[in-house]
C-alpha cells in the first residue's frame, strides 16, 4: 500500500484526505490511502518517516512550508525561489525532494479572478509560507505588492498602522493568512473593509468555509472575490503528477 499525507498544524480544517481518497475511489486506485499527519513540532517529522516508511509523497500546511526544508535532500529550483515547500516526493533513489505546488493553484487562480484586469498595486495579508508562493506568482505578473503582516519587521505594513489610502488603492488584495479558517469562521483579517470597492479584487487563500468573512466584506462593498478551492484542487492534482514522476509544467 502507498500512503500519502498531510503535515501541519492545526488539520481540523483540512479536506485533503477526503480529495484524494475520493479520488482514489473514483479513478479505481486501490493501493494508496492519504492521511492526515499533524505535528506539534517540525522535528517531530523524521520519526513520521521512520515510523511509515511506506509514505511516499506528504503534502506540507502552516505552519510548516519553510521549516520542512532543512529535512530535504533536493530543492527544486522554483520553491527554492520562492521559499517554501508544499509537496515532497519520497524514493529510495533520491530520498526526499521539495517542490512548490502552490504556485500552480495561484496562476490559474489569479487568472480566474482578474481575467484581463490588470491591477496597477496589490496588498498581500501575511507573510508565511503560501504569502511567499503569492509573492512570486505577483511579481510573475508585474504587479508591484505590500505585505501586512502582525510583526513589524516582516511586513510593510501592521494591521494596527495599515493606512486606509493604501486599501484603498491596491484593488487587489490576497488573504495568505489563516485568519477566517474553519472553525474561526466569524474572523478576518482586520483591514479597513470600508475603503474596498466594486473596483477590488479580493482572493482568500481559504477554501473551508467557502465564503469567508474576509470574502463576505469584500461582496457587501461590491468588490469581485474568489475562495480557495481553485488553488487547493490545482496544486493538490500537481501534487499529484509530481508522486507519480512527473515535473511540474
């Protein structure tokens, strides 16, 4: 049996092993199982690996994309560029290597959501492992971006100094936190909301609940939204092709 899985904390909210064992069944693929493998700590992975040593592909969630890299034996160059892991592939012959799935599900998302728009500023919420992923995919498409972040020394701006001209102009806005995750569900990032505009694009990162709080805001003031689902199905079926020896388009 092939096993598959998820590392992270907190995986109450995650429905990756529901996808793939619904996809197992679908595709009558009888030899895999997916599992949820949440560690209070990184360092708690190489015994995971000791202890199954039939996991041959773990996908990587908060808080964890960037910590899991030291446990590697190769990078591949785009989540080298990026800075973060979400996908590693486990063989004998070249033992664990690292990719970055996320960026696939971004593309397209960003595609789906903006169409031929253009946004001339975007404003990026967190500054984690997926906010890393959303930087690059920006910059892919010339789109200059801010990050907010709760530490000062990461983000250009806090939540607390966030300037309401700055939503206003950046009609682009990305929750990358998890801030409105299943079971927090009456959270959201704390922005401005008032400053959005019919003219906003506002993309979580989320995808349980469907529509967040922070995507709620978005809609009273007209703005255009999208939830995460694009991003988890893509990257997850990127995951996907990556186990079963392929590279990344």
């Amino acid at each position: 049996m092939k096993r598959f899985g998820l590392i992270g904390r907190p995986l109450v909210h995650s429905a990756s092993a529901t996808y793939f064992n619904e996809k197992f069944r679908k595709d009558g693929i009888t030899d895999c199982r997916y599992d949820l493998y949440e560690l209070s700590d990184i360092t708690e992975f190489p015994a995971l690996l000791e202890r199954c040593p039939e996991l041959c592909g773990v996908n990587v969630t908060i808080p964890y994309k960037r910590e899991v890299i030291r446990y590697l034996d190769t990078v591949s160059p785009e989540a080298q560029a990026i800075g973060a892991v979400n996908c590693i592939r486990r063989t004998v012959a070249t033992g664990l290597e690292g990719f970055n799935t996320d960026i696939i599900g971004l593309r397209e998302s960003l595609s789906e959501l903006l169409g031929f728009a253009e946004p001339r500023h975007a404003l990026i919420l967190g500054t984690g492992g997926a906010s890393q992923a959303v930087q690059y995919a920006l910059a892919e498409r010339g789109i200059p971006f801010a990050l907010v972040s709760r530490d000062p020394a990461k983000g250009n701006y806090t939540y607390d100094n966030l300037p309401c001209e700055v939503v206003e102009q950046s009609h682009l806005i990305i929750n990358a936190s998890p801030v409105g995750t299943y079971p927090n569900v009456g959270e959201a990032p704390r922005i401005p909301y008032a400053y959005i505009t019919p003219e906003h694009f506002l993309m979580d990162l989320v995808y349980n609940p469907e529509v967040t709080q922070f995507l709620e805001y978005g809609r009273q003031r007209g703005a255009r939204t999208l939830n995460g689902r694009t991003m988890f199905v893509e990257q997850a079926e990127a995951s996907w092709r990556i186990w079963n020896g392929e590279e990344l388009r």
